[in-house]
C-alpha cells in the first residue's frame, strides 16, 4: 500500500481534510482528554453520523459509508491528539510567560 499525500492512503487523507481539518480532540470528546482508541472511535462515529445524517438513504449514501471503512482511523486519530498535545504545550508556555 503505497501512502497519499503523507497518509497512510487516500481515503484516510481525504476524510481528515474534508471533515476534521480543523477539529480538535476536544471537539469530539467534550473536555476531557481521550484515550487514542477513545478518540479513533469517536471519529469514526463523527463521520458516519454526518454522512447519515447529511444524505438521504440509497446508493449513494451506502458508497460515502463504504469509503470509510478504508479509513485508517488509529492515524486520523493520532492527528487529533497531536493537537491536543500542541494545544498543552502551547497554554504552558502562554502561563510561563
């Protein structure tokens, strides 16, 4: 499997930009800090609630549920934590200045 863009394929690549390019960890958990597996779930849920509940039933629907299940959800939420560790590191240094 070769990699896209600098993920892991093209799906995974496409679903980040296209629905958490933006997002934080936070925005899917509330304020508490998740677990990465927490996290990986939590994205997956986010993203077949929004194609649910953003596409009527039917062909087209059941194509954008099957792209995800290409997803690789572990590195979208890496991503995500990553951010909260950016978020961390940049508050501490905001508090020692």
């Amino acid at each position: 499997m070769s990699k896209y863009q600098g993920w892991m394929n093209y799906e995974t690549w496409r679903v980040n930009l296209e629905i958490f390019d933006g997002m934080t960890a936070s925005d899917l958990t509330g304020s508490r800090v998740p677990t990465i597996s927490e996290l990986k779930d939590a994205a997956k849920e986010y993203a077949e609630q929004l194609i649910e509940d953003s596409s009527p039933e039917g062909l087209a629907r059941d194509y954008a549920l099957a792209f995800l299940n290409a997803v690789e959800w572990w590195e979208i939420a890496d991503r995500l934590a990553q951010g909260m560790e950016d978020s961390e590191t940049d508050q501490d240094e905001e508090c020692e200045a």
